[in-house]
C-alpha cells in the first residue's frame, strides 16, 4: 500500500514543481558540457552554472568563488574531511568531531583513524548538543580540522555553530561543518560563524537527487583540499568530472526558493511539529521527546514511545511514511546510535519514530497522524504485559528485578 503521509523529509524531499521547471530546459536545449569553451551550448550550460553557484553562495554569504559542485554531501564530507587531512598532515594529525555525526562524517573519520590520523570524538548532552568549551578543551598543538554538524538529522538539534567557529579561528583550525540539515532550513552565515569548509545536499530542500556542494573558504585562510578523483581539474582541481548541469540549476533554484521561504517557512513547520507533540503527548501516555525542543529543527520530531516496538508502529499506521532510527541504519536492528548518544535505553530507543516534516505537509495530515498513531500504540499496548504491569504502577525496572 502506498502511504498517503509522507513525514520522513530528512531523509529526502520531493522535487518542488518550481524547481522542476528550471531544470527542465537544461536537460532538453541547454544540453551542453559546461566546459566547453568553443560554444553556445557549453556557454548556455556554464551561465546555468554559475547562476546556480549565485544562488546558493548567496544562502550562505559566500562568494560564488567558494562554491565546489559534488554529487551530494555524503561526497562534500568525504572531500572535506580526507581532503583537507592529506593536504593539513604535515601541520599537524589530530581531527576533532562528535558522537551524532552522520555516517558520511563518522566514517571517513574511522578510515583516517586507519590511515594514522587521530581522531577524538566528543560526547554530546542529552539533548545532542556538544559545546565550544568541549572544542576548547579538545584542541591540541597538532589539531589541523574540527568537523561539527549543523543541525541533526534524526533528532534535529542545533549545534553552536557560530561559537565553535570563533573559537576555531581563535586557534587557526580549520572548522568543517555538515550542513546538509541546516541548508536553506536556518541562517548560515560563513563569515559571521567563521565556517571554513561546509557540506549541503540538493535532495533534502526540494532539489533533485545527486547533486550537493561543498563550500571550501578562499580568503582568511585560504583552504585546500587534496581531490578525490583526478581527471580534468574541474572545480579549482578539488573535483574533476563533467558537472551535473540540470542537478546544479535545480539545487540554485531550490536554494533561492529556500532562502526566500525560510522564515514564514520555519514558523509554519513548527506550528505543525509543535501541533504534532502536542497531539501525541495529549492522547499517548509514557512517551517521551527525544533532542532539543528549545533549539532544534523546525521539521523535526524525535519520540520515544514506552512498550512498542518502532518497526511495528509503523506497520500499524501505514498510511504514514515515517523513519525508525536513523534511516541509514535501519536496516540493521541495533537501536540508532544518536538515541543511544543522547542517553534514550535500548529498550525506548527501538520504540523511537522521527517524524520530519516538509513545505508539503499539512495540518490535515499532522491530525490524521496523531488519530493513526494514537490508535496503533494503543492496540500495541493492549497486546503487552510489560505496558499492563506497568500500568499497575511497576516500572520496567522493579519489573525486571523481580521476574
Ligand atoms: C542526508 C545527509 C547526508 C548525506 O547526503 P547525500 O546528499 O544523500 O549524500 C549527510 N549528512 C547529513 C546530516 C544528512 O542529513
């Protein structure tokens, strides 16, 4: 059955119509390599381009100059990270991130651990927030990169981004942040939050698949990054390869569309998230909100549900497509490791649902989601002795010690 809700925008979202519609001339008459010099149709192709790259510096007060095109972020942390350790390692071999980080940074952080870089990760809170003051007491003389999320994607806090970033400065190391959640959803300003080196992906703002960026500072340091693949230089020698022209327009587009939207934008999706918990909170007993309510994401909502299993929730209402976990690692039945980060148990971390909203989402659907819901978590409950016990006034706990 298809789901009619779809709440599960972080881990992608539909292509806006609009944005649709600039690329479409892209893949039919402007079908040019932008690399090519000697005419009209590479010319056609390089103007898309570099509009494009406008656009999305534009979003992040860069200069267009700054703008690296990738095949999304998953590429831009791989390049920020390995790039800049290879081209840093004679300064230094010590990289600093933290626990909630995506896979896209926690794993070429465990290959350059392989590679003889030594990599410190930083717990977080029980919100998932790590300090500057942790970043502080992390740095060391061989410190060459500190690479800090903006925002999470499975439970949607917010980091001190601009915080970590003066105190990089102040100790002239190199800051790398994956933005890939924040892009187009909150204010970035490079130069105000001294970023060095920042990742987005096109397909989480209502932009195609395939297509990301990867910022990389020019001025005040002048950043580098050793390449990944070597070809024809493209992109100032950090990333050969013909570039995805209709992608490129399509992730400008989205970011216009995100930059003029954002704020009517964040307040509207709260409102729904805020509707969401309060709807939930309101029907279901034992549930518990997972991240950081006062500075989080605006789409997000992370809940723990006592006594139900995820994976059957979402069996119960599938007319609604939400994530359990983390969507990358859902396929496997270990409870997502950010839960576990933030200190949710193994037991209440299997029963965790992010509901991650989107431009398309309505209150009609927030209110259908809060009926679905309630009634598969009370029909799974009916069916556990753990919830009956509990009802009876025994926590899991006295339960566990006493059976
Ligand atoms: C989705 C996501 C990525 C990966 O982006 P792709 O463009 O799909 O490779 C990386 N980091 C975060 C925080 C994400 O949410």
């Amino acid at each position: 059955m298809k789901p009619a809700i779809y709440l599960d925008n972080n881990a992608t979202t539909p292509v806006d119509p609009r944005v649709l519609d600039a690329m479409l001339p892209y893949l039919r008459e402007h079908f040019g390599n932008a690399a090519s010099r000697n005419h009209a149709f590479g010319w056609e192709a390089e103007r898309g381009v570099e509009r494009a790259r406008e656009q999305v510096a534009t979003l992040i007060n860069a200069s267009s100059k700054e703008i690296l095109w990738t095949s999304g972020a998953t590429e831009s942390d791989n390049i920020a990270l390995k790039g800049a350790a290879r081209m840093y390692r004679e300064k230094g071999r010590h990289i600093i991130t933290q626990v909630t980080e995506h896979k896209a940074v926690l794993d070429p952080c465990h290959w350059l651990g392989e590679e003889g870089f030594e990599v410190t990760y930083l717990p977080v809170d029980r919100f998932g927030r790590v300090t500057a003051e942790q970043v502080r007491a992390a740095i060391r003389e061989d410190t060459i990169l500190v690479s800090i999320m903006h925002a999470n994607n499975e439970i949607g806090t917010i980091q001190p981004i601009a915080e970590i970033g003066a105190l990089c400065k102040e100790r002239e190391v190199l800051f790398h942040t994956d933005a890939t959640q924040a892009f187009g959803k909150v204010p970035i300003d490079v130069e105000a939050m001294g970023i060095d080196l920042l990742s987005a992906s096109a397909h989480k703002i209502y932009g195609p698949k395939g297509v990301g960026l990867l910022y990389v500072r020019r001025r005040r340091p002048r950043v580098r990054c050793e390449p990944l693949f070597h070809g024809g230089g493209h992109e100032r020698g950090m990333r050969s390869g013909t570039l995805n022209v209709p992608g490129i327009v399509g992730m400008g587009a989205a970011a216009a569309i995100a930059g003029e939207a954002m704020e009517s934008e964040s307040r509207r999706l709260a409102g729904l998230r805020d509707r969401l918990w309060e709807g939930l909170s309101g029907r279901i007993d034992a549930i518990h909100r997972n991240g950081d309510a006062h500075n989080g994401l605006s789409n997000t909502l992370n809940v723990s549900f006592a006594y139900v299993e995820g994976e059957s929730l979402m069996m119960g209402c599938d007319g609604i497509a939400v994530s359990s976990g983390s969507a990358c690692t859902s396929a496997s039945l270990e409870p997502s490791y950010v839960l576990k980060a933030v200190g949710v148990d193994d037991a209440l971390g299997h029963g965790s649902i992010r509901f991650s909203l989107g431009r398309f989402t309505t209150v009609d659907e927030i209110d259908a989601t809060v009926e679905q819901v309630a009634q598969a978590v009370g029909r799974l409950r009916e069916m556990s002795p753990l919830y009956e016990l509990a009802r009876e006034g025994m926590t899991p706990d006295t339960m566990e010690s006493t059976s």
